[in-house]
C-alpha cells in the first residue's frame, strides 16, 4: 500500500512541473525571437498548438485516468514532458518549436485530471491540501519566470528547456520507485458529498463553468503577458531579463500564500463564504493595472496574482466535493478541458489585444471578463447543514 504522505508530496512535484514547463516559453519568447526571426507577436502564436493540447488531451487523459491508472499516468506524464522540454531546446525553426511545444502540452494534460484526483483520493483534509498542492504550482510558475530569465542570460534560452527536461526524467525514474498502482474507491477519503439541495446542484455547475472560463482566460492570459509587462512597465526599474524574471518571482509568492491560506479557509467555513468575498479582489486590479507602472504596478500586479490563484484553490476544491472516487478523474478532465481550451484561446487573444491598443486594452478587457466571477461567486448556493450520515 502506497504512503499518502508520499504519493501526494511527488504529485504535488509534478503540479510545480507542470506549470513550470507550460511557462517556459513566456519568459524565453523574450530572448528566442532574434534567433527565430520573428517579433514577439509573431513567435507568442506558436504556443497556441500546446496550450489547446493541454485542456484537449485532459478529457482522454482523464478518461484513461479511471479506467486504467492513474499511477501509470503520472509516470507517462514524468517521462512524456521531460523529452518534450528537450526536444523545444533542440528546434531549429517555428515550425519545429510549434510541434514540441504541442508534445509538451499534450503531456502537460495528463497532470491536472489525474493528479489533481490522486491528490484528492490521498488527502486527510481536502481544503489543505488543495492549498498546498496549488502551492507547488504557483512555485512553479514563479520559478519558471525567474529560473528561466537567469538561465536564458547566462546560458542561453536552449538549456532553459533542456535542463529541467533532464531534472523531470529523474524525478520520473523516483516516481516509478515509490509509488505502485493502487484502487483507492474503498478507502476513507475527505472528500465529502454535495451538501447542496438536489435542487440547487445546477447552481453548482453553471458557477463552477463560468468561473472555469473566466478564471482560466485570464490566468493563462496574465501568466502568459506578465513578463512582456514588466519588461515594457519596469524599464525603469531594470532592463536585466534575470532582475524582472526575480520581480515577477517574488509577485507569485503572494498566490503561493493565498492559495496555502484559502485551503485553510476552506477547511472551516463554507465554499461562498470564502468565494464571494474572494470574486471582488481581481476585477478592479486589473483594470487599475492598465495605467500603472513601476512600483505601482508590481504592487496592484500582487493584488491580481492572489485574485486569480485564491479563486483556483476553490474552483478545485469544488470539484473535489461533488463528484464520487470512480468519476473524479473524469470530472476534472471535463473541468480542465474547459479551462484549459479556454485558457489556449487566450494566447491568441493576448497577441491581437496588444496589437490593437497595447497592454492598457487588454488589462480593461480582462478586467471586465473577471466581472463574470463575482457573477459566479453570487450564483453558487449555500451549502446545508452537516448531518450525522454525511459527517460519519
């Protein structure tokens, strides 16, 4: 029998992979367009490809999740995009680099519907350990801007995907070692049963869906532009590529610590208790983003960073609430799939708004998107009482 304890800190790994590896590109596009011959609103479209695979490919990878395993899954997913890392730091065209980056979201999609759900059927507290799991990716995602920004300086944008490419091939071979194949439907579990009226579970989905769309829209946008806007925004602040990947690092920090705190909240008051105050934080960030600079910007930048990643940890715990061990797999697939096609759209989406009117179109633009959340967040319904039979 596997060790919980084990197998939710190497998934919580791969969520940090995860993320780090989808963002590579962000942060090296920056670099990689003179070698490429392409402008940065030029090249940016060729991450489209992955970001599609990556919420397309959840639905069969999560399929595949519950009716065949989900520890085989994971070892695929360690080796799959630890090659395709690789193969992006060997390309020699766009052409090339649109494919590898494909191979690295198509085994990117293997992590949310199938890890997310290990998480779940391992953890003691769901709520935590939602926040500490949406941890290790929010690390991921800083550490992609900042370790890529050093190691495309000094070592060049290549080896900024080859050498986590080799680290996530190690960490595979460990996986493989530590965690066997195990059914886990006859195990005692934190998540519980929808405490909804029956009658009011379609309030449940159509907030959870419309969070989905918004959040990831803008997530993926924002995590995407984030290091072309302090470049332009920070100018005079740095110009250095390893000083601004530090900045945006340290900005991520604050969706680390909100993530890990929501979880706590979660674990002791109700899902809109926590949502609805939550909603009213990202929409009116961003919209002041628009016109900041400086100083300024990395604080309100701070303030849009905990709106999208607190609203994460909740749409996740959501899922984990309501769907049965059997169906959890595939709940997420649909959930990411969702999300994630949604959130490839947004890449287009962020080159043509800045083309058109810059970065200040775009932050209003997704400004008035996140309207949708709190929308969202006044559509999910109170929960019910805790009875004997759903507490036991």
């Amino acid at each position: 029998m596997n060790s919980p304890a084990r197998v939710i800190t190497l998934v919580n790994v791969a969520h940090f992979i995860d993320h780090y590896a989808m963002l590579i590109f962000a942060a090296a596009v920056l670099v990689m367009g003179p070698a490429m011959g392409k402008t940065y609103t030029e090249l940016l479209p060729y991450a489209t490809p992955g970001f599609v695979a990556f919420g397309a490919g959840s639905l069969f990878t999560g399929w595949l999740g519950d009716r065949w395993s989900r520890r085989h899954m994971m070892v695929i997913f360690f080796y799959g995009i630890g090659l395709s890392m690789i193969a992006v730091g060997l390309v020699q065209t766009p052409l090339q680099l649109g494919a590898a980056l494909f191979a690295v979201g198509l085994f990117a999609s293997i992590y949310h519907p199938v890890g997310t759900a290990m998480i779940v059927s391992y953890a003691d507290k769901l709520g935590s350990a939602m926040g500490v799991n949406g941890v290790f990716g929010n690390f991921g995602v800083a550490s992609s801007a900042l370790i890529t920004g050093v190691v495309g300086q000094y070592l060049g944008w290549r080896w900024a995907f080859i050498i986590p490419g080799i680290v996530t091939i190690a960490l595979g071979l460990l996986f493989m070692q530590q965690v066997v194949h195990e059914d886990r439907s006859g195990f005692k579990q934190a998540a519980a049963q929808a405490r909804v009226a029956k009658s009011d579970m379609w309030r449940v989905v159509v907030a959870l869906l419309v969070t989905v769309v918004a959040i990831s829209t803008v997530f993926n946008a924002i995590t995407v532009a984030l290091p072309k806007l302090f470049a332009e925004r920070l100018s005079d602040l740095t110009q250095s590529p390893a000083t601004l990947g530090v900045i945006a690092a340290c900005v991520y920090v604050f969706g680390a610590l909100t993530q890990y705190n929501i979880g706590w909240l979660i674990d002791r008051y109700s899902l809109k208790a926590v949502c609805l105050p939550l909603s009213l934080v990202l929409a009116p960030f961003l919209y002041f983003a628009a016109t900041m600079s400086n100083v300024s910007l990395i604080l309100v930048a701070i303030g849009v960073i905990v709106g999208l990643f607190g609203q994460i940890t909740v749409n996740e715990t959501i899922v984990g609430k309501y769907t049965a061990e059997e169906w959890r797999s595939r709940a997420y697939a649909v959930r990411y799939f969702v999300g994630f096609t949604a959130a490839g759209a947004s890449v287009g989406l962020v080159a043509w708004l800045y083309e058109l009117g810059g970065f200040m179109l775009m932050l209003h633009a997704f400004a008035g998107l996140s309207v949708l959340v709190i929308i969202a967040a006044l559509i999910l319904p109170p929960e019910l009482p805790a009875t004997p039979e759903l507490t036991n």
